[in-house]
C-alpha cells in the first residue's frame, strides 16, 4: 500500500470505531430508569416516572424538575414532551405539561400499549435549547 492509501484506511477505521462508540452510547442509555438527570450550561432537568407500574392505557404523570446552577426553580420554561415506542410506529403522544409548582411540572399522557417507550422532552429556555430522552416501560 502506498502512504496515502494507508492513511485513508486508518483515517476510516478511526471514523468506524467512532460510529460504533456512539452507538454503543446510545443504545447503553435506552434503558428504562425511574430518573433521569441532565445538567448543561447551568440547566439542572431531572425526569421522574410514575411511581411504577406504568399502566397503558392509563393517564400516566411525570415530573419535570427544572433548577437554574444555584438550585433555584426555573418558571415558565417552554417545555414539550413527546411520547413514543422506538422502532415501532404506533404514534407520538404529546404530553400535557402544567407547572404545579416553582420549577415543577406535570406531564400526563395516556400511552396505548405495553412495552419500551421514550419520552423526548424539548425546552427552550431564555436562548438555550435542549432535548432530553428519559426511557420507560408501560406494563
Ligand atoms: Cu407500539
């Protein structure tokens, strides 16, 4: 092999072992957990799940807690949360958010089937942006 060839396939596998490791991530954080944390540029979200069993077919209530870096409730935060089973295509399902207190928000749904779901939340807040995917399971 010349230099450059030789250069090409090591850049390639770098780019392939790259690709694996981001999947290998995103597939290790898809499992359902009653928490999910997430802090960024000073956004503390934290999603917590029903108390469990999640029931389909039920209204189902999440709590979104929003702080700013000194734990102080973040109010009106333009939140909205979509439910969905990944690899399946039995619909979104937009969650009705209200704040119930400083900070804290409601999220209810009803989901239609048993199985893995995810809920991706999108917020915008003052110029930031995030998305954040809490993972759950319906019984
Ligand atoms: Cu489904």
């Amino acid at each position: 092999m010349t230099k450059t060839v030789k250069t090409t396939v090591a850049g390639l596998l770098i780019l392939a072992a790259i690709a694996l490791g981001a999947l290998y991530i995103s597939q290790g954080s898809a499992e359902a957990s009653p928490v999910t944390r997430f802090e960024r540029d000073g956004i503390r979200v934290e999603i917590r799940s029903p108390d469990r069993p999640i029931a389909a077919l039920r209204e189902s209530r999440f709590t979104i807690t929003l702080q700013d870096a000194n734990g102080q409730p973040i109010r009106r935060a333009d939140l909205k949360m979509v439910m969905f089973m990944p690899k399946m295509y039995c619909g979104d399902f937009v969650a009705k958010i209200d704040e119930v207190a400083p900070g804290v928000y409601d999220a209810v749904g009803v989901l239609p089937m048993r199985g893995n779901w995810k809920a991706e939340l999108k917020m915008k807040i003052g110029a930031q942006a995030a998305t954040v995917a809490h993972y759950f399971k319906t019984v």
